[in-house]
C-alpha cells in the first residue's frame, strides 16, 4: 500500500508541476523585459528595414540591444512621450525646426564632445554650424543626409547642362518650341501636399537674393511681401505658369503625386525633360525601366547643380539640404555609446552601401561606399560645399509652413493672384510670436 | 478444551509490529487526501477566476476594441462617400457637404475615442491611434478646405486639389487612414486570439485543475479499497460522501470550459460580423470613388484630352465596378455588433458563475472535513496501545 501510494503520489506530482510550469512559462514570456535602449524615428517599411541594419551592426559590435520604433506620427508621439516623462533614449527628427523646440525646452543632451572624438575632418565645419540649430553647442546626429538644388535630366536627351537661369529658360523655351513640355511637377503627396513647390521657391530666392536673405526669410524676419521673396516668386511662374511647361497644365501639376512626376522623362514620346528635385529622387529614377531594364545612374539621367542668378555663387559652392537628425533624450553611456556609432565613419557608412542613402561624413565618401558617378557627385557636394542651407519650411512654425505649402498649390492653381496669395502669407508671420521662431544660420 | 476468543465487530488487537505501520499509512493516507484538496481547491479556483476574468475581459474590452475599429472604418467610409457625392455639381454650390457626412465624421471620431480606451493591442496599437488622429485631421482639413473653393467655383483647381488630396489620405494603400485602421482591427484581433488561447485559457491552465482533481479522485477511490480491505468495512460513508462532492466540485470547474468555448464561437461571429462589414465598405466606398471621377473629369476633363496627369489617369482607369447595390445604413452593423457583445456576455455566464464561484472554496472544505471524519475514527482505534 506503502509503496503503492509512493508512486502514485510521485507520478500526480510529476504532471502537476508540468502543468504548473507550462503555465508559467507563458505568463513569464508575457513579461519578461530586457535592458534595452529605445530609439524612436520616422522610417516604416523598406526605410525601416535599412535603419534597423544600422542597429543591428551597431549591436554587434557592442552588444548592447537597440529597440526601434517607426511612426508616421513621430511628433505626436515623440510629444506625448516627452511630456509623460518618458521619452525615448534617442529620437530621429526629419525637421530641424522641431528638434531645436526640444533645445529650447532642455529636453535634449549636447553631443559636443562625441563630434570631439571623431577624426578631424569627418564633417565640414558647415555642417558642424548646421547641427548647432544656432546655438553654441552641438546637439545633433545626421543619420543620412539629402542634397537639394539639384535638377535632373534624361541623359540620352541633354547633352551640356545649363548653369544659368537665363541659359536654363533658353533650353525650356527650346523644348516647348517642339511641342513637348520641359517640366516634370507633381505637387501632390498628402498630408505634404505643396512641398515640392516650396523648395522651388526657397532654391531660386537662395540662389537668386543670397544665403543671407535666404537665412532671415526662414527665421521670418524678411516679410513675404519683400521684393525679395517676390520676386522668387514671380521667378518660379516662369517655370510653372508659361502655357505648355507642365503636360496637362496646371491642373496635372496640382494632382500628379510627386513620385509619379518623373515617369514621364523616359516615355518613347517624352512628356516633361526636366525634374527639380532632392537626391532621394535618385530611387524613384532607378525603379522606372527603359527597354526593358532598370535606369542607369550617370548613363540615362544625371543631374545639374541649380543654376545661378546673375553674379550670385551656386553650383557646388551653395546647396539646399535636408537632413534627419538623431539626438540624445535620455543620457546614458549606452545612448552616449550609439550616437557616436552613428555620427562615425563605420555607422554613416552603412545606409550609403545599401544604396539608398546619403551621407554627410566624408569620411564614408572616402570609403568608396558610393558605386555610380550621380552618387558621388551627391556626396561630394553634401561634404565639401561652401555654403549649405537647411531646407527653409523645415525651420519655420509648422503654421507658417502649412500656409507655405497651400500658398504654393493657390499660386499654381491661379497664378494672377501672387499678391493676394503673399498677404494672406504675411497675416500668418504676423501671428508668429518671436519666441516661436528660428533662426539657424547657412553653414559656410 | 482450548476455546478461542474472538471477534467479529471488533478488531483484534495488532500485533505490536504491524499496528505503526498501520496508523503510519492512515497518518499518510490523510495528509496525502489533504494536501490534494489544498491543491484541488487552489488550482480549480484560481483557473475558474482566471477564465472568468480573462473572458469578462475579452467582451468588454478587446473584442468592443475590434468593433470600434471596424465601426470607425466603416463611418469614414460612408463620411467619405457621401462627401464626395455631394462635390458633384450643382449640389455643393447648393447645400454644401450636408449632414450624413458631418455625422459621420463624428461618429467616427467618437468610435475612435472608445478604441483608445479598450485598446488591448499594446503601444503599437495606440501609436497607429496617434497617426490615424492626425490624419483625420488633416483629411477634414482638405475637406472643408475643398468645399470653400468649390462653392464659388464647380472646376477650381485648388478645390480639385483639396478633393483629391482628402481622398489619398483616406485611401492610399498602405498609408491611408482606411490601411492603418485596417492594421489596427488586425492587431486587435491578434490580441483577442491570444487572450482566448493563452494564460488561463491555455492547455497548460487546462491541466493544472484537472490533474488535482484526477488525482484527489484517484487517491479517495484508492483509500477506500484499502479501509474496506484492511479493517472490513465495506463501506465508508464520509470518505464516498467527499469523492461525491469531489465530482461536484470538478463540474464547477469545468464550467470553464463552456465559458471558453462560448467565447472562441463569440470570437467567431465577431469574424463573420467583420467580413460582413468589409464587404459592405468596399461597396460604399468605391460610390464614393465613383463620384470623385466623375468631379475630376467635369475639373480636368477626360484622360486622352490631358487630363488630371499619369497619377489620377491611373487612379480612372482602375475604378472598381459599381455592385450597384444601395448602401445600407449602420442599423444592420450595430445589430452584428450587439450581437457578438451579447454572446461574450453569455460566455461569461455572469448569473451562474458568481454563485458557483463560491461552491469551490466551500465544497473544497467540506472534502477535507469528509476526509478527516472518514479517517478519523480509524486512526483512534491505533490511539491506545496495549501495554
């Protein structure tokens, strides 16, 4: 009986501690948390995917675990999170604008001496004076950079690009004189709509009034209804309101969505020669086919610097760019730790060699990451232009830039009525209290 | 003559060996019945709350979490619709955007102010919240933003422009409001299939009342042999009293497993209502995708004459067919909501369970005072030893 009872008792026990643990086991996965650092930023899908490589290495090599969030809806949660007390440990910014805010309120950890650590040389000092969002003090990582300025071109159809704005509308003119229209202008891309406008308007006042112009028109000490501001746009009607610039006029324009606007170049009967558009234009370029086979960088478009205004510098000396911007919320050796991976040569390096991204440490330039002449002449230009500007409606209010984009669509839309369009501009800068405003100084 | 004594009611006194061994074993016996019933109480009680709990749960908040979303979806559907039908010329010029599409609206965003508050999905969930909030904005942004600029003016670019943008923002794939709200009813469902089949309601959970109770039965069955073959008794009352009481306690937990699958059958229905709403969506909608070709042709005029350019050309030509079925008001989709709500509410079994929920630590006692008296008075007869 002894021994009966023995054994039954040791096999019910077994099978109530299997069934005990295999309980626990799922309650414990349910909770089981690690130490890891969290990173907070913009990029979903393929983008997402690329970021997360950038980690991974970085995790390799330290072993320290990298937790990536990706929201379309970065402000309103990165806002939350910081006024909750809990913002994540570093958080990737599309806009200056908006990351200098978080300078402003102290939430936010200088980097200055993880930018000492790199090699002397690894960033030109003009972006060193970008990343400073016009303070004293260095707060920001670039995790890739674009270059704007930039006008792309069929290169089976163009042979010398123009440099000047005058040589640039001779070309134009040429173009419609055949019957076909010059320009590729696709202003859709929703909740954006009207962005690819605005850095129209911001490259010609650049290269038409100056850096310095430039810089206190985005700092919204320069009125809209400046002669200045005016007249860079009155300059882009020339592109955009001449009859026969754009196919389909300016309805196509308002309603073509920004990626599709390019298709258009490589049609057996071409319908628009030229797209004025940032470096991330170049992935939608290697996606359209010709004769059955993907475009070739260098061999079947390239592109020309924006072209100059009478005596003002452009080319490679004066560029628009725009950057996301990684900085540090929480400081932590760990934090300290990924910012420097990703302000170096090892972690810029590897978004470029997947392809689809830009630098602007130039020390990746000389790694050799970069395997057609188009990116090249990109990265060269991010690193070594004398005078780079961040993108204006990045560093204004999100009000004003939000006027700024349906000012641009109301302009295409019905280009007789600038001034009224300027003066509902103004009435918005206006309302701008000076403390909202920014002002980042031209890197140069 | 040599006489014998001997006796058939009373047990002859054990030979000084055998009788230690005897209460020994009934001294073991009992603790083993006891620590059993302690377990059986343990675990049959913890896993009927926890079921209780985890389904009350389920229709509460998780699966209202889902029909929210879908409600939400399918509001800005027929918002968006009725929208876009009413920027057909002339009636934008006369009664503006009208009512279903103000209410609508609302409607929507209340839906999506509920789905906030029984999110079961997690961070993501609430992240993806935070995005559809912002685009929903910007989608009745452009909407009205349209409306002031088609009133004057039926072919105003601008207001084509709004119309246009308002209708990517609800509908491009991947990155509209109608995919996120569709990735958000997935994660909802995700995690409503995994309360349904983890923790409480998992194999595992499953085992750890059975085995207590198989086990328990087994020993009393087992004990009561041994008393019958050891002191004769055929039968004893207390200890057949707890082993029936034992089944009685097991039928309370296992009315669990009603619960449970009452709810998988909810979670079902709730599927079935889900599919229902989807078609009914895609009908409204592609009315409403309809009505804005036929604004961009009247703005732009056809493709082959320019057009609106390649990307609305494109979005023309891929128009789905109309089904030509009238779109049916919300009533039939708040009856397939109320219905799946009333199904977990029946799976929670709310009336009985609180009163069965009591019947386990009770009944569980009373096995053990049943045990106790059933031993008791064989354990007193090895109380005195001879001397």
């Amino acid at each position: 009986m002894t021994s009966r009872l023995r054994s039954l008792a040791a096999g019910l026990l077994a099978a109530l501690l299997l069934a005990a643990v295999g309980f626990g086991t799922g309650a414990c996965a349910a909770t089981d948390a690690t130490t890891s650092l969290t990173v907070l930023g913009p990029w979903t899908g393929d983008e997402q995917t690329a970021f997360e490589e950038v980690l991974r290495r970085f995790t390799a090599e330290t072993d320290i675990n990298v937790i990536y969030t990706g929201t379309r809806a970065l402000s309103q949660v990165l806002r939350s999170d910081v006024q909750e007390g809990q913002p994540p440990d570093i958080a990737v910014l599309p806009s200056p604008g908006e990351l200098a805010s978080y300078v402003r309120s102290e939430d936010v950890q200088p980097v200055d001496e993880i930018f000492g650590e790199l090699p002397e040389g690894s960033y030109s000092e003009q972006w060193l004076q970008l990343l400073r969002l016009g303070t004293d003090k260095l707060y920001a990582v670039t995790v890739k950079a674009d270059l704007k300025s930039l006008i792309w071109y069929d290169r089976t159809e163009l042979s010398v690009p123009p440099r000047s704005w005058e040589e640039l509308m001779i070309l134009t003119d040429g173009i419609r004189a055949r019957g076909q229209a010059p320009w590729c202008i696709g202003m859709n891309a929703p909740p954006g709509s009207g962005f690819p406008g605005t850095d129209w308007i911001e490259d010609i006042l650049l290269h038409q009034s100056g850096p310095d112009v430039y810089q206190r028109w985005a700092a919204g000490t320069v009125a809209w209804t400046s002669p200045e501001v005016k007249q860079a746009w009155s300059t882009w009607a020339q592109v955009v309101a001449t009859p026969g610039s754009v196919q389909g006029g300016a309805s196509a324009a308002l309603l073509t969505d920004f990626g599709d606007a390019r298709r258009p170049m490589f049609d057996p009967a071409p319908g628009c020669s030229l797209e004025h558009q940032a470096s991330f234009a170049m992935a939608g370029f290697r996606s359209i086919t010709r004769d059955g086979a993907n475009l070739s960088p260098g061999e079947d478009f390239d592109f020309f610097e924006f072209p100059t205004f009478g005596t003002t510098p452009g080319g490679t000396t004066l560029s628009e760019v725009s950057a996301d911007l990684a900085a540090m919320f929480r400081p932590s050796e760990q934090a300290r730790q990924l910012m420097s991976y990703l302000a170096g040569q090892r972690g810029q390096g590897v978004w470029p060699s997947l392809g689809t991204a830009f630098s602007a440490n130039k020390q990746v330039l000389a790694q050799g990451v970069y395997t057609d002449p188009v990116s090249i002449r990109i990265a060269q230009t991010l690193t070594t232009a004398e005078t780079l500007c961040f993108d204006a409606s990045d560093l204004m209010p999100a009000r004003m830039s939000s006027a700024f984009y349906r000012a641009v669509l109301a302009h295409v839309a019905d280009p007789t009525q600038l001034d009224a369009v300027l003066s509902d501009l103004e009435l918005v800068r206006d309302d701008i209290r000076p403390a909202e405003r920014l002002d980042v100084p031209c890197g140069r | 003559m040599t006489t014998t004594a001997t006796s058939t009611t009373v047990a002859a006194a054990p030979a000084p060996g055998s009788c230690s061994m005897t209460r020994r074993d009934l001294l073991r016996l009992r603790a083993a019945l006891l620590v059993l019933t302690a377990a059986v109480f343990a675990c049959s009680f913890a896993v009927f709350s926890g079921v209780r709990s985890t389904v009350q749960n389920a229709g509460t908040n998780t699966a209202p979490a889902v029909l929210e979303v879908l409600a939400a979806r399918s509001a800005l559907v027929r918002a968006d619709a009725a929208a876009m039908t009413s920027f057909q010329p002339p009636q934008v010029q006369l009664i503006g955007l009208g009512e279903q599409y103000q209410s609508e609206l609302a409607l929507a965003s209340q839906s999506l102010t509920q789905v906030a508050e029984h999110n079961a999905a997690g961070d993501e969930a609430s992240r993806r919240l935070q995005l559809v909030d912002g685009l929903l904005v910007a989608y009745s942004g452009s909407i009205a933003r349209a409306e002031a600029s088609f009133r004057p003016d039926e072919r105003n670019p601008l207001g084509l422009t709004e119309l246009w943008d308002a209708s990517r923002l609800l509908h491009q794939p991947d990155s509209g409001i109608l995919a996120q709200l569709d990735e958000l009813a997935a994660a909802e469902r995700a995690a409503l299939a995994r309360q349904l089949s983890t923790g409480w309601m998992s194999t595992p959970a499953l085992l750890l009342w059975v085995v207590p109770i198989v086990a328990l039965f087994s020993l009393l069955l087992l004990a009561q042999w041994y008393l019958r073959r050891r002191f004769r008794r055929t039968v004893n009352l207390a200890l057949l009293a707890a082993t029936v009481l034992l089944l009685l306690v097991a039928a309370t937990a296992s009315t669990s497993l009603v619960s449970q699958s009452r709810a998988a059958a909810a979670a079902g229905t709730l599927d079935q209502v889900s599919g229902g709403r989807q078609a009914q969506a895609a009908a409204i909608a592609a009315t409403g995708r309809h009505a804005l070709g036929d604004v961009l042709r009247i703005g732009c005029g056809e493709p082959l004459q320019g057009g609106c350019g390649g990307t609305v050309n494109a979005f023309l030509a891929g128009l789905p067919p109309m089904s030509g079925a009238a779109p049916s008001p919300a009533g039939p989709e708040a009856e397939g909501a109320t219905q799946v709500i009333d199904e977990f509410a029946a799976a929670e079994m709310a009336e009985i369970t609180g009163v069965l929920g009591y019947f386990i630590p009770l009944g569980a006692a009373a096995v053990a005072a049943l045990i106790f008296l059933g031993l008791q008075s064989r354990l007193d007869e090895y109380r005195y030893r001879p001397t």
